[in-house]
C-alpha cells in the first residue's frame, strides 16, 4: 500500500471501500435463519478474518476526524432525503421506513435497506472528498 502522505492510489481506495461496502452487506446475513454451524462458521472464522483484513488492509483508517464527520453528515441528510422527500406517503419512503424499522428481521427487506444505505455512503464518501479534497486523509 502506498503510504498515504503520497497519497493512495486509486485501486486502494475502490478496494477498502469495497471491503466497507461489503460489511453492510454481510448483515443481510446475520439474521438469516440457516444451519447453526453456517453461522458458527461465519461468527467464529469469516468475521474475525475480516475484521483482521480490514484493520491491516484498509486506508479507511486514515481518513481525517474532519473528513469521516463530514462523511457521517452526508450520509443522514442523503438517507433524511430518501426517506422523507418523495413524501411521506410515497411506497418508496413507506418501504424504506419500514425495511431500516425492521432491519434485520426480513432477508429482502434487510438488503433493500442495505442497498439504500451503502448508496447514501457513497454520497456522504462524495460529499466530504468534494468539500476537502487535499486534506480527505491524515498526514
């Protein structure tokens, strides 16, 4: 990996964004009912490989205090303006409200949520490199 003074390269940051991406999308999973040694397999060897992976692995950690704030801010207003501007009583905003209530408990309506959220991340991801561009990761 390139050390981040020099700044990462671009298939560095398309890599940890993915394995970020791919967090989210594991928790469609979690709720899942399957056999209990699936799960015993994901909890107890794909989960702490993972999350060894990404600790050495991933420039996410080295996104500034700043920046990662301003990722947070992009991703609630993004997921505020899918939730609530269609309207409160649009089938989309009705959906959606009801998959993030119920996060986790319907397979389909955990990925639909998911999907909307890791959208909302790539906004929020966007929003905040837009906005602070040279100073986006720590020096």
């Amino acid at each position: 990996m390139d050390s981040i003074g020099s700044g990462p390269n671009i298939t560095n940051v398309i890599l940890s964004l993915s394995t970020w991406f791919l967090m989210f999308v594991g928790l469609i999973g979690v709720r899942a009912e399957i056999h209990e040694w699936a799960n015993v397999i994901v909890l107890g060897a794909v989960y702490p490989m993972y999350l060894w992976y990404q600790s050495k692995n991933n420039i996410l950690g080295s996104i500034s205090k700043e920046s990662m704030i301003a990722i947070v801010i992009g991703t609630v207003l993004s997921l505020t303006t899918f939730l609530e501007a269609p309207g409160k009583k649009s089938a989309f905003s009705r959906n959606l409200k009801k998959n993030f209530k119920e996060y986790g408990k319907d397979v389909k309506g955990t990925a639909y949520a998911s999907l909307v959220l890791v959208a909302s991340l790539l906004v929020g991801v966007g929003f905040s490199y837009s906005i602070r561009s040279d100073k986006f990761f720590k020096v």
